[in-house]
C-alpha cells in the first residue's frame, strides 16, 4: 500500500468513532485483535486484490484463487495467529465456469492445506476484483506486533526476497531468464506461501514481526515507525534464491529484494536473549530464515555490505500493472 493510501486511512479513519473496550489492536498492524473471551484474541484481516491492478489480466484463475487466500493469511503469520475461517466478497464481469472452477478449487485447496474453513462472502458483477477476510485465533497475550522491537534486537526474514518481483518482471517481459528460473520466479509471484507454523512458532521468542508485501524496506519502516528503532541491514546477508542470482546482476538483486513486494515472508526481530530459542523454535516449519540486521536506536535503515556504508536509493513497490 503506498504512503498516499496510508495518510487517507489515519485522516479520515483510524481512531474515529465509539472505540470499544476489547478492540486489543485496531487500525494499524497486519490484523486488528479482539478479545473473544479471557484467554483468546480473534485476528482478523482483508485484502483485495484487483485484476490488473494486483495481477496481471492474463493470470491464471488457479493462481488468482491461491494468491487470493495466501495473501490474507500471511497477515495472520504475521501476528502469530491460528488461521480459522475465511470469507470471499468474489466480483465477476461474467460467470465464466471454466475460469470458476479454477479459481475456486485453488481457493479449496489452500484452505484445506492450512485447515480453513470458507464461511461466508458475497458475490456481484463488476470488473474483476477478490475480497478475502480471513480470521484466526491466538492465545491472549501471545500476540507478535510491529510495535515490540527494541534497539539491540537482530532482524530476521523467512525464505528468500525478490523473487516475486523478478517474477513479475518476467511476466510482463521487462526481463528474461532460463526456463527453470523462470518457473520457479513467477511460481513465487501466483503462488506465495503463508507462514502460518513459522508465526506460531515465534510466540514468545520474536519481539516483533511484520509479513513483507510491499518490499522488505518498506515493511521494516512500519516496524521501526511503531518501534521507534532505527535499523542496520546487512546486504551481504540478504537470502537470494540461486534462481534471483543467476539471472540479475547482484545490486539488481538487492533492488528487488529490498524495493520489490509480493515475498510474504516474515520479517521479525529477536531479542539477543532469544536468540538460541530460535533455531529450535523453527526448526519444524519446513523454511529457513536468516538473519539480515540488528535495530539500533534513532531512526531509518543504513545499509551496509560488509561492514561498510552503502548509498542505497531503494526504489519503492507500486502496484502498477494496468
Ligand atoms: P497489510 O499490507 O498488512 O494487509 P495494509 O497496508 O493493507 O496492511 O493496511 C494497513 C492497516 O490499515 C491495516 O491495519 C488495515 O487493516 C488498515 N486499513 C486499510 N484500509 C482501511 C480502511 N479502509 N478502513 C480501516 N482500516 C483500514
Ligand atoms: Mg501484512
């Protein structure tokens, strides 16, 4: 989401109105909580994705259908949440049944995957557009936010970064690469893993967490704005697959990895204290993770290769593609 979207969100919505008592979290992190009862918090989140907008015109019902519900419960990773239930506001230009029973077997599919149950939703007629709102359970207090990093903390991510982005590029044709890259780079744009095990499993080790969709940049800047850190990033540490670095040039790379969205990994820091839980912790979750900088105080990120300062003019994500 661009800053633009950010600012019309805290102007005209975030904190208005009646503020209920058990409203834990609102406006403001992947998902609000609320307070069910004693010993649980529901999170709940939406995302949209627009045709044209959030996906090429030309992609797959399969992958609009998998990206669709992925996308809703990384921001349930993201908080450390149990995923539960989902509900799927669906806008068709016309019941076209062979793009249908694509996309909604995809939708079944991941749902199965993760346990989730689909309970509800809407459906109208317009251009193409999918609402998702997905819910989940954690246990009260578990809760990770954006809001718990202190300066000393190590930043980590999940997986590998950039390779969405590289995807994407692929796609609209603005770069080329071998067709096993190729493969694997737009199979990381459509079809994005929720790290749903990975969030659970750092309750109570990770002092904050965020899952990364706009670019892995932009998405720390929302940890250290509720944190109040600053952060240095090493670039040398940055996870790039083989299939990143066998087809762009390594500051290329680290453009995509640090500017370009659409990873949903997890990005979180880790108390020094913490630190020898965590491999244990994640140990089962079938991702790797790395570590990729440490907070310190003040404000901003300074990107270092080595040890040295790095000028890095990080190019922000837009979601651009009508
Ligand atoms: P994410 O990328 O994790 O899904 P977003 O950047 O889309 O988060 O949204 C940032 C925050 O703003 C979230 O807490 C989201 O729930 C909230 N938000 C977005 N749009 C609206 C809106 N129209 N009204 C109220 N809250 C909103
Ligand atoms: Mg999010």
């Amino acid at each position: 989401m661009a800053s633009r979207e950010f600012a019309l969100i805290d102007t005209y919505f975030k904190g208005k109105g009646h503020q209920r008592k058990d409203v834990v979290l609102g406006i403001g992190d992947d998902c609000a909580l609320l307070a069910v009862s004693d010993s649980t918090l529901l999170a709940v989140t939406t995302d949209t994705l627009v045709a044209g907008v959030h996906f090429p015109l030309d992609t797959p019902a399969r992958a609009v259908g998998h990206k669709a519900v992925a996308v809703n419960l990384s921001d349930l990773a993201a908080m450390g949440a149990e995923a539960a239930w989902v509900s799927l506001a669906l806008t068709l230009p016309d019941a076209d049944d062979a793009w249908l029973a694509e996309f909604a077997s995809a939708v079944v599919e991941v749902c199965d995957y993760y346990g989730v149950t689909l309970v509800g939703g809407d459906t109208t007629r317009g251009p193409l557009s999918v609402t998702l709102t997905a819910q989940g359970k954690i246990p009260a207090g578990k809760q990770l936010t954006r809001s718990g990093a202190k300066p000393g903390d190590w930043l980590y991510v999940t997986g590998t970064l950039g390779d969405a982005a590289l995807g994407l590029a692929l796609v609209q044709g603005r770069e080329q690469a071998s067709s096993d890259h190729h493969e694997f780079l737009v199979g990381r744009l459509n079809y994005p893993t929720p790290r749903l095990l990975a969030g659970q499993a750092l309750r109570g080790v990770a002092s904050s967490a965020i899952d990364i969709s706009d670019g892995l940049a932009s998405d720390l800047g929302h940890i250290l704005s509720a944190s109040h850190c600053g952060a240095n990033l090493f670039l040398d540490k940055l996870p790039l697959s083989q299939a990143l670095l066998g087809t762009m040039a390594l500051e290329s790379a680290w453009q995509l990895a640090l500017g370009g969205g659409d990873d949903y990994e997890l990005l979180f820091t880790v108390p020094e204290a913490q630190k020898g839980a965590l491999d244990t912790a994640l140990a089962h979750c079938g991702v790797k993770h790395s570590c990729v900088g440490q907070l310190r105080g003040g404000e901003g990120i300074s990107y270092l290769n080595h040890g040295q300062t790095v000028e890095l003019d990080v190019r922000g994500y837009e979601h651009c593609w009508s």
